[in-house]
C-alpha cells in the first residue's frame, strides 16, 4: 500500500462528499440508490415504491455521506488481501464499494418512512 494511493482515495473520498451534497444535492448518492434499488426491490418484495418522496431526497444526501466511506476503506482492505495481485485488488476495491453501496440501500430501503 502506497500513502500517495491512500491520500488520493481519501481526496476522492472527500470530494464526492462534500461535492456531493452541496453543488450536487445529493445526486451520487442517488446514482447508488439507483444502482442497487432493483436488487432490494427484489430481496424485500417491492418495498421501495412504497417509500415516500419526500424521505428520497434525505436518503440520497445521506447516502451521498456515508458510501464514499468505502473508497478509502476498500482500498486499504484490498492493500492487506492481495498485496501482489493488482488486477484482484482493482476487482475487489470495486466489489468493496457496490457491497457498501447496497448494504446502505437496503439499510435504507428498510427504515425509510413508508406509504
């Protein structure tokens, strides 16, 4: 693991969070929701078109919070796994991150208010 690596992630990190929600209104944190909801429609039995539409947008800026948390994380976790495999480490950092990303979806898709 390389600390120039580990800063970038953490810059890029950051930069989805915090761009994320001020300019952006939270729209990466839709792009996840929009990602991963079909899959938790389907593990759920169609709970998301229940939740209300009001309670999206706060899901979105919060989701826009908490899944770049994954980028950093991943990437030092992926460095301690596969330390002499960089095409597995690229697979996995990417399988770390869509993981985060649908296990907030589903949290989510969960405790979101309903209709």
């Amino acid at each position: 693991m390389t600390a120039r690596g580990l800063l970038i992630s953490l810059g890029i990190a950051l930069a989805v969070a915090l761009l994320g929600n001020i300019p952006l209104m939270g729209l990466p944190g839709a792009l996840v929701w929009s990602l991963f909801s079909p899959l938790v429609d389907l593990l759920l039995g169609g709970i998301t078109p229940r939740i209300r539409s009001d309670a999206l947008w706060p899901l979105a800026i919060l989701m826009t919070l908490l899944w770049p948390i994954s980028i950093p994380l991943g990437y030092v976790l992926v460095w301690k796994w596969f330390p002499q495999q960089p095409r597995a480490r690229v697979l996995w950092w990417v399988g770390l991150m869509a993981l985060w990303g649908f296990v907030l979806s589903l949290y989510f898709a969960i405790t979101a208010p309903k209709n």
